[in-house]
C-alpha cells in the first residue's frame, strides 16, 4: 500500500498552474490534478511524493490568461518532490523564467522573469 503524502503549493504567479500527481482513487492508481489560481493556496495529495507542473489548464478561459500573457503554449512547467533527490535539489523547471522553492513548509511557485 502507497502511503499518501501531501503538499501545500502556493502560486505566487499571475498565472493560473496546474498541479498533478499520482494518487489512489477508488482502488486505482491514476493521475489527477487541480487549477491552482494566482495566489491562491491548495492541499494537494500525492502518493509518490512527487507532482507535476503544466498549463495544459482544463478552463479554457485559464488558458487564456496565459495567451494574454505571452505564451502561445509551454505544456509542461517542470516538476517538484518532497524528499531530495540525490543532487539536493527539490525541484526541476524546464523554463528559467518560472520557480519552485519550499518556504516554511509551502512549496511556493512564481515567475521570476
């Protein structure tokens, strides 16, 4: 039996995320996600430990946002952990312009650039 982590995630960006991971749902293994809005703070369950970044956003109009902000499509953002992998690091962002450091216990998303 998995044992279920959970995160807290805050996105401190002006842009909605979306979070996924691998959890437990009526006796399977499946991956499921949720719209994290512009600064706005989510439990986020996980029984990996492990969750996933992207703007593949189910609500059109999120999407949006992100058109209206520049970005034509990105998909996947990168991903984050809550133990460190073997370098130390927590977390793996495919674009410099966006991060994710835990702070005080949340893991804290922003656009940097």
């Amino acid at each position: 039996m998995n044992h279920l982590r959970t995160c807290i995630f805050k996105n401190s960006s002006n842009l909605p995320i979306f979070v996924e991971s691998w959890v437990n749902k009526h006796q399977l293994t499946s991956m499921v996600g949720t719209t994290v809005e512009p600064g706005k703070t989510n439990e986020i369950l996980s029984i990996t430990g492990e969750w996933y970044l992207h703007n593949l956003l189910p609500n059109k109009l999120d999407f949006l946002k992100w058109k209206e902000a520049g970005y034509s499509s990105i998909g996947h953002l990168g991903k984050f952990r809550d133990k460190p992998a073997y370098d130390r690091q927590i977390s793996w962002m495919d674009y410099d312009e966006f991060d994710i450091k835990l702070i005080d216990g949340i893991y804290v998303f922003s656009k940097i650039k």
